[in-house]
C-alpha cells in the first residue's frame, strides 16, 4: 500500500492533535468520535472525519468558552454596579 501525502498529512494531524496536551482537547474528543463514526458511513473516511470532527469539536469548544467567559464578566460587571 502506497501511502499518499494527503495520507500522510492527516496522520501527521491527528498525531500532533493528540499530543497536544488535555488543556487543548476540549471538544476534540468527542467531535473526532462523532466525525469518524460520520466518515466510516460516508465512504470509509473514518481518519479524515475524525479529524474533521477534532476541529470542528475544538471551534465549537472554543467558541462555548468565550461565550461563558463573557457572561461571566457580565455578571461581574452587575454586580460592581449593584454595590
């Protein structure tokens, strides 16, 4: 088996995600189960939909946590107004 770069690019991905340490990994987890069970259906792409998945599961992470951060800094703000 011939391994093409792309091949190689995506395993070279879903290493460094993987290595790149739990502080990092909210979403990619469960975006990467989901996105490679999504793959594996859609025409045995299971790597790549994994990896699709660990991207899209870390944005989506990423974008929840600014939210909640910005509430709580809302919040903060009533607060010191409420005093």
């Amino acid at each position: 088996m011939k391994a093409s770069p792309i091949r190689i690019a995506l395993v070279a991905t879903t290493l460094a995600l993987a290595t790149a340490g739990t502080a990092n990994a909210a979403g990619c987890l469960k975006g990467a189960v989901v996105g490679g069970v999504a793959g594996h259906y859609a025409g045995h792409h299971a790597v790549v939909g994994a990896v699709g998945g660990c991207m899209v599961g870390r944005h989506l992470a990423k974008q929840h946590a600014q939210q909640e951060a910005a509430q709580q800094q809302a919040a903060q703000r009533q607060a010191a107004r409420v005093q």
